[in-house]
C-alpha cells in the first residue's frame, strides 16, 4: 500500500472530477459531477467526499487542481477561463488550502493531462509532443525534450479565421469556435433552425437544442447528411490547427483526449486529412497522432504528480 496520496481535481466547462491517487500514479477513487453554475461549491462537496476514501492511519499529502483556463500557477489564481466565467479572477489556491489547510497547487488543465500522460500514458514513448484536450472548449499542453512546458498553450483560441465568429474569450476566429463540441452542436443547431433536413430535429421530442456532440455522431454514423458535414467542417478546422502545431513545434507526437476523440472515424480522421495537406511532408512525416491512453484521467493523474513533485507533507504557505 502507498504511503502517499494526492486529492486532484480537474475542473472543466462541463464536468468536475475529484480523484484519490497514489505516488505510483493509480487512481485509487474518482468523483465526478456537472460543473454547473456554482463550481466551488461544486469542487469542494467532492473533495469532502473523496477525503473520505483515504485509506485508514493515511492522510493526503495535498490538493492538486487542473482549470480550464488561463492560470498563474505561482500566485494560484484563475487569471481567466472563458468556458467557466465565474471563476476568472478567483484565488483558487487560497480558497482551497483556507479550507483544507493543506498544500494547493493550480495548474492548466490542458498541462496537467499532457504531463499525465507524459508519466503515465501515451507520451511516455514521446520526447516532445503537444497535446489537445477536445471537450467543450480546447485546450493544449506542451511537452518539449521530455520536460513539461509552463506556458499558456491555450491552441484553442489560436486564430484559424481573420474575420469569423466571436469567440468566448473576446477575440476573432479562435480555432475553439469552429472546432469544439460547443462549435459542433450550435452548427448543427444553426443548420436545422434555417430549415436544413436532419435526423436530428425527432431528437428529444422535437427540441433539438438538448443535442450533445454525442448525439451528433451518432446520427453522423447512421448517415445524417447534416451531422456527417458539420463534424467534417468541424475536424477541417481542427486539422488546421494542427499543422499549425507541427509546423511550429515538430513534435514527435499529437496526442488527442476529451469527449470528441470518440467522434474519431469523422471529425478526427477529416482533421488528420486536412493536417497532412497543410504542414510541411517533412514534419507531417515524422509526427504521429494518437489517441490518449488515459482519457478522462489524465489531468488528474497529471496533477498528482505535479503535486507530489511539489513535495510530499507541504503546507500551505500563503
């Protein structure tokens, strides 16, 4: 048994999840619940709950946190996170430790998995390699020369449209707003709203604004013309996005996790399409895409191990 254990959470625009793992990287107890209106209230009923889990005569060393967003992970405050407003401007690390007592880290959620699945996962393999987190927004992590980079990497609202849409965080054209699932599902929403034919409109009783990405897929599978052309145009943008990363980057790998990597025979397979069209042959040559070995775990494994790495039986020294 481990005499080490770490509380990590990953807040999310969707979901927050809370997990128990130990110094060898093992998820020993997870929580998850909708992030909802109310994230803090959210975020600490979880942790409360997963202290809970700790194993008899043990304690945790610490609390690690993985945002959605821009953070300053020294000051640990949530500079700004687009996807879930409420906590911009938030002392999230002074939050939490006033509570819990106890070592806090805050980190971007996007790093955290990139550096799970570095020590962990489908990067172990990889010296360098960027990661993107495919949800509700998108998110990005750098690996460089097998060292986790502590840069914004915020992919998703890298521009891939001079004059389209306004995105979330203010600017123009973010890859975030053509190719996440918020950007699938309001396409699909615009489409039928101007009278497009679709499966999609019989879903939920007629009130297709409850659409998941999921549900896009599926009826993407079953042949929907609709829903087969938007997670296309979606993964086209997506491609763009990634060649940008390539050819920036070189990396040895693009390693892609989040709710969307299961729409992979559509969207992903038209991104890796249009990714070998738009980088160098060179680069696209020598770079693999692939799937995340850890899926939704990775932030939480990776911001264990960031906490640990932080030093195990730290205090709080706000």
């Amino acid at each position: 048994m481990s005499e080490h254990y770490c509380i990590a959470g990953d807040i999310g625009g969707t979901n927050i999840r809370v997990s128990l793992v130990d110094a060898e990287h093992q998820i020993v107890s997870k929580l998850k619940e909708p992030t909802g209106t109310q994230p803090l209230s959210v975020l600490f009923r979880l942790i409360d709950s997963i202290s809970l889990k700790v194993p008899e005569g043990r304690q945790a060393c610490g609390i690690g946190l993985a945002v959605a967003g821009i953070v300053d992970t020294a000051a640990g405050v949530v500079l700004r996170s687009p996807n879930i407003p409420v906590l911009s401007g938030v002392d999230l690390q002074e939050e939490v430790a006033k509570r819990y007592g106890t070592c806090t880290l805050i980190e971007n959620d996007a790093n955290a998995a990139a550096f799970g699945e570095k020590i962990a996962g489908a990067g172990r393999d990889f010296g360098s390699f960027v990661l993107l987190t495919l949800g509700t927004g998108i998110g990005g992590g750098i690996v460089l020369n097998n060292r986790l980079l502590h840069v914004a990497a915020e992919i998703g609202h890298t521009t891939v449209n001079a004059t389209g849409p306004q995105c979330g965080c203010g600017s123009l054209g973010c890859l975030e707003s053509y190719a996440s699932a918020t950007a699938i599902i309001g396409g699909a929403i615009s489409a039928m709203e101007k009278g497009t034919a679709s499966i999609l409109k019989e879903s939920y009783n007629g009130n297709f604004y409850k659409l998941t990405a999921e549900d896009i897929y599926k009826a993407a599978l079953e042949g929907d013309p609709l829903a087969r052309l938007v997670l296309r145009e979606a993964g086209k943008a997506l491609g763009i996005g990634i060649a940008n990363m390539i050819n920036l980057m070189s990396p040895e790998a693009v390693i892609l996790t989040g709710g969307l990597v299961g729409a992979w025979k559509i969207y992903i397979e038209a991104a890796i399409v249009e990714a070998s069209k738009r980088s160098f042959a060179e680069l696209f040559s020598k770079v693999r895409i692939v799937r995340s070995s850890l899926g939704d775990d990775a932030g939480s494994i990776g911001m264990a191990a960031l906490t640990f790495e932080k030093g195990v039986g730290c205090r709080h020294n706000g």
